[in-house]
C-alpha cells in the first residue's frame, strides 16, 4: 500500500462521516418538528391550505408526503407504487401554490396511481411539462408496474 492511501482514505472516510452525522442531525431536527404521519386529513388548515412541517399520506395507496416551513411539499415518496382502485378520474383543484396563468396543477403521483385529488399531492407545474415530458415519466412507471 502507497504511503498516503492510508491516510487518505481516512480523511474521505472522516469528510463523509461528518457529513453523514450533519445530515442526520438536520433530519432528527426535521424528524422532531413534523412529528407523526397525519392520516386523517389533519395536515391541512382550516382554510384547506397544507400546514408546514407535517408528514401526512394521502390517497387510496397512502402516498408519504412532507412538507417544509411554508406549508409546501418538499417531498413526496413511495415504495409500492400501484395502479388506481377507482373508475374514471377524480377531480381534482386547480389552484395550487404560485401557479402561474399558463400553469398546470400538476399531480406528483397521478389519478392512475390513485393518488389524492387534493393540494398534498398538487404542485404548480408548466403546462408543457405536465402535458408531455411528466406525464411520459408517468407511462414508464404504469408501464413498469
């Protein structure tokens, strides 16, 4: 072994491990804001608006959702995604948070996966996007299942 690897690796070693504690630390304090998963459609306000710093699952599949300090999605994740239940397409709103004249509400998982019709699952998307590049994005998954 060259005189330096040793050394070397250890200092990749120790520069990715503090990042490891750093970013664990910053979940925990993330972890400990959000509390429990909200399945009960307690995740939104009074007005319908999504509360900040909760972790919520919506839809027929219960999809996990989070979101940041402003009450917007900052994630949306799912191990077992799966095809809808239900027949037809659910309606769903169309005003969602700094949504622009030629914006689309744009689902983060679809009406075909069963997702919810709600604003826990909507995002502000350009219509360009939603239309054609998201939902080819959408066909390779339905396709995959």
């Amino acid at each position: 072994m060259k005189e330096g690897t040793l050394r070397d690796i250890y200092n990749l070693y120790k520069k990715y491990t503090d990042d490891v504690v750093r970013v664990s630390d910053d979940a925990g304090k993330v972890a400990d804001k959000v509390g429990d998963i909200l399945r009960d459609g307690s995740h939104f306000d009074d007005a319908g608006k999504l509360k900040p710093n909760v972790r919520c699952q919506a839809g027929e599949h219960n999809y996990s959702y989070q979101t940041d300090e402003l009450g917007r999605i900052s994630e949306a994740y799912e191990d077992n995604l799966q095809l809808k239940l239900h027949d037809g397409r659910l309606r769903h709103k169309e005003n969602t948070p700094d949504k622009l004249h030629d914006n689309h509400a744009g689902h983060i998982f679809g009406d075909l996966f069963g997702a919810s019709p709600e604003s826990d699952n909507l995002l502000s998307q350009a219509k360009d996007v939603n239309l054609e590049e998201y939902r080819r994005l959408e066909r390779e998954w339905m396709n995959a299942l």
